[in-house]
C-alpha cells in the first residue's frame, strides 16, 4: 500500500507531500491543474523512465520519494530478497528517484542503488495503474492464466501446484536422461580418459596435505647448514663457551654471573637492591634453559642430502599432477573422488538411463493427467468469470460488450498427452489463456492489449478488478481518469464499485465526476496557482467544508458556486 508520496521540483510541482491511506482515495481538479503529474510521479517510482524535461524550470533535479507498506509474507519480499533489499522491522519499502539536469537518474530501494529494469520489476508486486497510461498487468497476456488461476480458487491452485511439482520433476529426469545419453563411442572415450587420469592419480599414492609438509620439510634440510651456524652462534652468545677461538665475546650468562658477583658484595652494605639480584638469578636460569634447548636444536640438525633429493624428486612429481588436476594435493584428490563417481555412473549408463527412462515416461503421464485435470477447472472457472465480467461492463455502461476467456495450446512431439494429443507444457500446465473483449456488437473478441479507447481499457479493468481484487496480490490500483465519456448515473455505480474494491484493496482514482469522489475516504485537490510571475501545482487535502465546495464547484463544472451546487454536495456526501 502507498503510504506517503513526496514530490519536490517536478514538472509544475515546487513540493507536495501526500498521505495516502487503505480504502478508496480520490484526486480532484480542473483540467490542466497538474492531476496526470502525480500519476507520473508514481510511475516514475514503478520503473518509468526519467527525462530532464520533468525537472521544474531553474531547478538543478526532480525528486520523488514513495514510502509503501509490504507484507513480509508476500511475493515481493521474497523477490526483495533475492535482491538483497532488507523490508526492516517495519516493513516499509522507500523508494527514491531523482533525475538531475545532466541527464542522470538515480533510484534507490531502502537505500540500496538499482536500475531502471529492477524496480519496473519491483513496482509490478506495488502498483496497477488504469487508464491513459499503460502499466496494466491485466494488459499482459502472460499474467491472464494467473488471475484465471486464483479466480478458481482453492481446487484449481492446489492441481495448479500438483502440476508444478511434476513439471520440475519432470526436468530434472530429462537434464539426468540428457547428461547419460552419451553415444557409446563418446562414452567410451570419456571413460578412457577418466581411466587414464584416475590410475595416474593413483599410482602417485598421495596424502592428503603431504605437499605443504614436504615444502617445510625441503626449506628446513635445505638451511640445515645455515640453522646449525646460528645455532651455535647463538648458543655461544648465551653461554660464551669456545668465545676465545671463535672471536665471540663472552656469554650473556658470564656477564648475568658477574654482575650478581657486584650486586653481592653491595648487597654486605646495602641490602636495598636485593630485588635486582633474584631478577638477575632468574635470567640466568632463564638464559641457561634456553641455551641448553637451542644446543640439544643444533645437535639434532642433520643434512641428510639422500632426504633432501627424495623429497624434491617427490615434489616434482606432485607439481606435475598439480599442471593437470588441481592447484594442490587436497583438490587433486577431490578431483580423483569425482571422476570416480562419473566412471561409475559412466559404466552404469545403461541401467541408470533404462530406469530414467521408465522414471520419464510416467510422469509425463502423471503430468499429462494433472494439466487435463487443470484444464477442467479452468474451463468451468472462465465461463463463470466470463458471464460475472459481462455482466459487471453492462453495469459500467458498456451493455453490448462480451468477455470471454480464450484457451489455446500447441502440440509438440516432446510434450505431454492431454485429451489424446501430445501438447507442451510449462510450469502451469498446457493451456495458454487470454482475455478477449468484443466491445461492440458484431464484433469479434479481440486481446485486451489491442482495445483502442482509454475509457474502455478502464472499465474492463475495474469490472475485472471488482472481480479479482480478493484474489489480486497487487495492493494498490490507480484509476486514472476512468469516468472518460460517461455520465452520471454511470458515474455512480464506478463510485460504488471502487468503493467496494476500496474495502479489500488501496485505491486511488482520478475523476472529474462528483459522484465517484464523493465516495471516497480521503480527497485531494490539485489546483493551479501564480506566484513571482510562475505558474505551480498547488495539492491540498480536503475535509469538511472544503470538499463540500470542491464537489459543488464539479457539479456545476466552474469556480462560482451556487447554493444549489453546495446542497447537492452536501447530500452526496451526507452532510447535515
């Protein structure tokens, strides 16, 4: 539902805020005064492109901002999610188009950037706008067998679910059939292949990891001469044997020994430095332990140049695996235990494909079954929604049109039997379904997408909506001058049908006729206004009195209201 619209510096509007609410909300004003702005203000926010010419004059960008509220169970959180896009706690969808002077548009969702094609995708799940402009679901000839779908209810979506279920089933058996069905020759070759690499893989007796190992290993043998040197060097250095032949200074210990010789002779004076001297004997001891584990390291270093050709003669055999199979032993043995697995599939073919087989062919049964079974419903619902729309355009002064539902399918060698015929199929069945109208008489019924007048299309659409608005998971339709070329008493059953839509759906309407807008929940005015020399569009919600004069003023269709106009407006909208 459309919470809240904002408009800054677009096309006549300096700024406007809207707040729409659930219910039947209507849009009023003379002819020119900026109605069809806020209409393409919203479309803007449901994928419409945006042009430097609807930036207002003097201004460097047009904004518009939408708030709406969505279900978190709904359709579009899922699609949403799929975008990435979080609803929040609130479940409140933001979005925000702005089209600067340089040509550039920017659209945000929630604050995440997307492009034109995504929220066009996004505003599908909002937003049905009738009328002039065309963003019409119901114009769509894929979405007709949708609606069909939940007109029929909960029999025709559970067989609608059954068939989905089989038709998904029936893919994955046909991609399995299809990767199987190799020509002997071909399946040979792949399994010499497999066979070749997979002994090769084998003979090579790998662990797991043991290329890392032997990697450290060979850096360590490979050092053992520069490791043992400064093992020493370091032993010395602590310890200070040997430093007299080997130019070293003595030991760090011998220094710790003598300075605690000193501490102690000041220690027969002064007993104040005694915490000085237990630090110094616990870097001895320290110093002593470390210099006895870095001369058992030395001792223990060996050069071993017999280890050191075996492991490079074993690494290079590993580095020539790696070439072909993986960039370490880990993914090379992960790559050994999946050609294995398709050399067994491979050299079970025939058994596996003979199964898939037999798998196949009884679902397509299966499916052929539960389409034909889809189809029944489907008929039997499109002559009820047939004679139910026919009935509601006679209401709408359209007495000599017909509705009707059109049903085609096509045959293909690869599809399903359904009545005798082998047809294809898709995820909702054989049936392609289309919405046909003969708008006069004589007429054949033709798609809806191809009806010429702008009045007709919107009452077509608001007799199906009356229909469907239960079943329509769209929460918002925008009527958009849907009284073009009708009169009064005409005009009073559109008010009550889209008040009774209003009940189930959010409903916004333009309308020039009095007897729609007195029904609504909440009235705006668009009007015109001058100031400094510029014409601007002035939008104001009407309450009380004001909407008393404003559907006074379409009663008598100019500015100078009578008292008759004003008694005639207070009686449509039941004012005392």
């Amino acid at each position: 539902m459309l919470l809240e619209l904002h408009i800054k510096d677009y096309a006549l509007v300096d700024e406007a805020v809207l707040e729409f609410g659930p219910g039947f909300n209507v849009l009023t004003g003379e002819t020119g005064a900026g109605k069809s702005l806020i209409i393409g203000a919203v479309t803007l926010l449901l994928g419409g492109r945006g042009a430097t010419e609807q930036i207002r004059t003097g201004c460097s960008e047009a904004s518009v901002h939408g708030v709406f509220s969505v279900s978190k169970e709904g359709a579009l959180a899922k699609h949403l999610s799929g975008l990435g896009i979080d609803l929040g706690d609130d479940n409140t969808l933001i979005i925000s188009c702005t089209i600067s002077a340089s040509g550039r548009s920017q659209r945000r969702v929630n604050g995440s950037p997307v492009t034109q094609a995504m929220l066009a995708e996004i505003g599908e799940y909002l937003v049905d706008i009738h009328g002039q402009h065309e963003h019409q679901s119901l114009l769509k000839q894929k979405s007709h067998i949708g609606y069909l779908d939940n007109f029929s209810g909960d029999e025709g979506l559970g067989l609608k679910q059954q068939v989905n279920a089989y038709y998904r089933r029936l893919n994955r058996l046909q991609a399995s059939y299809r990767e199987l069905r190799l020509s002997e020759q071909e399946r040979e070759r792949r399994l010499d292949l497999l066979r070749y690499q997979s002994d090769e893989i084998d003979s090579a007796r790998l662990v797991a990891g043991e290329d890392v190992a032997l990697a450290k290993e060979q850096h360590v043998l490979a050092s053992a001469s520069e490791l043992h040197d400064r093992a020493s060097r370091a032993y010395s250095l602590l310890h200070g044997e040997d430093h007299a032949s080997s130019g070293i200074s003595p030991g760090v210990m011998d220094s710790i020994a003598a300075a605690l010789e000193e501490l102690e002779a000041i220690l027969s004076i002064d007993n104040s430095p005694s915490d000085s001297k237990e630090l110094l004997e616990t870097a001895l001891a320290a110093c002593d332990e470390a210099a006895r584990r870095i001369r058992q390291y030395r001792d223990g270093i060996d050069s071993d140049p017999a280890r050191l050709a075996e492991i490079e003669s074993r690494l290079f055999a590993i580095q020539r695996l790696k070439r072909k199979y993986g960039d370490t032993v880990d993914e090379i043995l992960e790559y050994r235990a999946e050609i294995g697995e398709e050399i067994r599939r491979l050299e079970s073919s025939s058994e596996e494909l003979a199964a898939i087989e037999k798998e196949i062919a009884k679902v397509r049964q299966d499916l052929g079954k539960a389409s034909e079974a889809l189809r029944n419903v489907r008929m039997r619902a499109a002559k009820v929604l047939s004679e139910r729309v026919s009935s509601e355009l006679q209401e709408l002064a359209m007495g000599s049109a017909l509705f009707n539902v059109d049903f085609r399918d096509a045959e293909d060698p690869d599809g399903v039997p359904v009545g005798g015929k082998t047809l294809a199929v898709t995820a909702s069945g054989v049936d392609i379904v289309e919405f046909l109208l003969s708008a006069n008489p004589g007429e054949p019924p033709k798609p809806l997408a191809r009806i010429a007048s702008g009045g007709e299309i919107s009452r077509v659409m608001l007799a199906l909506k009356t229909i469907l608005a239960s079943a329509d998971e769209v929460n918002t339709l925008i009527f958009d001058e849907i009284d073009a070329g009708i009169g009064g008493r005409t005009g009073t059953v559109i008010g009550e049908k889209l008040a009774a839509i209003g009940k189930v759906r959010q409903v916004i309407c333009v309308t020039h006729l009095p007897q729609i807008a007195c029904m609504a929940d909440i009235h705006y005015s668009i009007g015109k206004d001058v100031k400094d020399g510029r014409a601007y569009t002035v939008v104001t919600r009407l309450r009380d009195s004001d909407r008393v004069r404003e559907i006074a003023r379409m009663l008598g269709g100019h500015p100078e209201l009578t008292a008759t106009s004003i008694k005639h407006a207070k009686e449509m909208l039941k004012i005392g």
